[in-house]
C-alpha cells in the first residue's frame, strides 16, 4: 500500500488559481440559483397563479436536489475522481435551467428546479473536495475561505442584477442568464478543470466500501460536530433569506429596488467578516472564531423574534438581520475547514453530508417560515434562534480542540497523521 501520510501544507500540491476561480464561481451556482430570482417572489405568485408557500416551493425542491446531489456525487467522486462528476453536473444544471425559463406552471418550474439543483450539486460538492485534496491546515482554511467569500458576495450581487434582469424582460430571463452562465462554466471546466485525486487514493469496492467510509467519518466526534454547527447556522441564515421577500416589501412596505438594495447590503456584512476570517486563518483559532460567531448569532436570533413579536420596526430588523449575517462569517469557512480536516482522504463523502445536510435543512426552513401568511415575521424569527441555539449547543457539546488518536475514529487512513487543530 502507497505511504498515504496527509502531507504537510508545504508538500502539497497547490491549486492554479484558476481553478480556484472555476471552483469559486460553480460553489456560487448555489447562491445565485437562490438569490436572482428573489425579487420576483411576490410577482411570480400572481403570474403562476399560486401562492407564496407556491413560489417558495420551488426553492424547496431546488435545494432538496443540490442536498440529494451532493450526497451522491460526493461519495461516487472519492471513488472515480473529481472531474467527471463535476462536468456531468454542471451540464445537467445548464439545461434544467433552461427547462426552468420554459416552465408553464409553478409544478413544471418546481420539478425542473430539482433537476437543476441535482445538477448544480457537482460544483457544490466537488469545489469543497478539491480543495481538500489539494490543501490542508491553514492554506485550506484560506482557500475555503475564499470560496466562502465568493458565495456571499453572489448574495450581494444577485438580488440587484437579478432586479435589473427581472425589471427589464421579467423573471424568466433570471434562468436563461442562468443557463448561459452554467454553459460558460462547463466549457470552462472541460478544458480548465484538471483531475486532484490521485488513483491511489480512491475508494474501491462499490457500495460497500462507500457506506464503510460513510460511516466511519459519521462516527467521528469532531466532524459530525462542525457539520452540525454549519448546518443549523445555515439553516438560520435560509430563514432570513425565505421570508426576507415579504418581510421587507409586504410587511415594511418597501419596493423590489429598496429590497435587493438591503439584501445586498445585508450580505455585504458576511462577506467583510469572510474576508476577515480568511486573513486570520492560522493566526487565530479557528474555534475561537466560531465561537465568537455562534455567540453574536444567537443574541442576533434572539433580537429579532423580540422586534418581530413587537411589531417588526424597520430599523432595529435591518440592524439585527445585518448583524446576524456578519457574525456567520466566523463560522461557515472556519468549520468546514475542521469538517474536511476530520475526514481525511474522505473528503468527497465529508463534503457530500455537509451539503447534503445543509441544503435539507434549508429546504425544510424555506415553507415552514411562510407557514403563519406574508404578514407577519414571527414563524422567521423563531427558526432563527431555534437554528441558532442548535448550531451553538452542537458546538459545545461534540467538538473538541483534538482529534481522537485511532483512525478508525477519525476518519483518516492506517498511517495518517492529522495537522493539528487550532
């Protein structure tokens, strides 16, 4: 067997900064797939003659494809590499998002959405994997975190261009950019994207070795803590982003403009705490940065069901819901970092539970939250602190600053050695 010690940070191979960026702008596919067509929410109801919970199903179904597809494609990847999968996927998004511009019906946009997050799963998935195939320690951190960066800046830039698109040829035009834009990726990647993980580091023996690796890295202590920790502050941050819509036009009484203009705004504090957080990778604990994270969320949660309880005044929500965004900019890079960490050469399956789980969860959030009608922010506030309360508690409870000594508790191979945690 090949000596399958986890080199150190300066034995590793490095990224290209291209496919860095290729990594960085399908890792955005999610986000933007999201976010583009949020300011046509309201209109989209009257237009496909549904309701809110109607028009927000169609972000449920689409996130329930981009979790289902991480899940697949990230153990099917450790398997048979990175880069079939990755271009499969993206050709699959590039056409459900044309089907999606054609959709006659909220059912038909609905189900076309799926695909389309099935497919945009690759990327998803697969830019987290490379990374760790390519990285380790505090350069993976930075890299992440670059990756992280790119994804909240797609927020900041989304609802204003998808404003602008929808404003001037309406909200279909939103996938048909779409669709280009995934064209464009996948031609990229055809000639740009070049294969991270070595044939000796593959998984083999089909499903059985695949639900071995599975659960090895599920049983280990560490990363089933900094997954949860992701996902349930994530699933806090879906529920600002599904029912921001009408919270802030239909409640606050603003405009589609005056809406992607806050929501840009708002996602710009995640991106500035993002890049702070990328610079002090290796410098400062990672845990202590998410910790500082999980603490300002949950007082942010707890203030906004407070606001929303009380009538949801327009300044203190905006403050709070600006406040809440930036403090998971602490959390989102430094705790996936630690999640691939623990799980070794196993980072394609690592990947696929931590999308899978994040992207569920936001499912679940995205109708529950339109459960109470358009006009009232309570149903969000309570997932906020409730999502809050469980990333922290998760925290706290499962993860420690050392990795459990045997390997089959850890994730990692016979013969490997972990970097240490900071």
């Amino acid at each position: 067997m090949p000596d399958s010690t986890v080199p150190p940070p300066s034995s590793v191979r490095r990224t290209s900064g291209q496919l860095i960026l290729l990594l960085a702008l399908l890792t955005a596919l999610g986000p933007l797939s999201i976010d583009l067509y949020l300011p046509a929410f309201p209109g989209m109801a009257g237009d496909l003659n549904t309701t809110a919970a109607g028009v927000q199903l169609t972000m449920t179904t689409f996130l329930v494809g981009l979790g289902l597809g991480q899940l697949f494609i990230g153990p099917l990847s450790d398997g048979i590499g990175r880069r079939k999968p990755l271009l499969a996927g993206t050709f699959v998004c590039a056409a459900a998002s044309a089907a999606c511009a054609l959709a006659p019906t909220a059912e038909i946009l609905a189900s076309a959405r799926f695909l389309q997050g099935l497919g945009g799963a690759a990327g998803v998935v697969l830019a987290r994997a490379i990374v760790a195939d390519t990285s380790r320690g505090a350069a993976a951190a930075k890299l992440l975190g670059v990756l992280t960066i790119i994804c909240v800046i797609a927020p900041v830039i989304a609802p204003l261009a998808g404003g602008v698109i929808i404003a001037a040829a309406g909200w279909r035009a939103v996938f048909w950019v779409l669709a280009g834009l995934v064209l464009v990726l996948f031609v990229w990647g055809v000639f740009g994207a070049r294969e991270t993980l070595a044939d000796e580091d593959r998984n083999r023996g089909g499903i059985k070795t695949t639900l071995h690796v599975a659960g090895v890295v599920l049983r280990n202590r560490n990363y089933t803590g900094y997954l949860l920790t992701f996902c349930f502050a994530f699933a806090g941050l879906f529920a600002y982003i599904s029912a921001s819509p009408f919270v802030i036009q239909n409640i606050m009484g603003l405009s589609e403009t005056r809406f992607s203009l806050i929501f840009a705004m708002n996602a710009l504090c995640i991106t500035i705490v993002s890049v702070v957080a990328a610079a002090l990778a290796g410098k400062v604990s990672y845990r202590r940065m998410i910790s500082i994270g999980l603490a300002v969320a949950v007082l942010a949660a707890a203030g906004l069901l407070t606001f929303a309880l009380s009538g949801t005044p327009m300044v203190p929500m905006l403050v709070l819901f600006a406040v809440f965004q930036g403090s998971l900019g602490f959390i989102f890079g430094n705790a996936t970092a630690l999640a691939l960490e623990e799980a070794g050469h196993h980072a394609g399956t690592g990947s696929a539970f931590l999308g899978c789980l994040q992207y569920v969860l936001a499912a679940a959030v995205a109708p529950v939250v339109g459960l109470g009608g358009e006009d009232t922010a309570v149903p969000m506030g309570i997932a906020m602190v409730v999502f809050a309360v469980l990333a922290a508690v998760s925290y706290v409870t499962l993860t420690r600053k050392t990795a459990p000594a045997p390997a089959a508790a850890s994730g990692l191979r016979a013969g490997e050695t972990r970097q240490p945690v900071s």
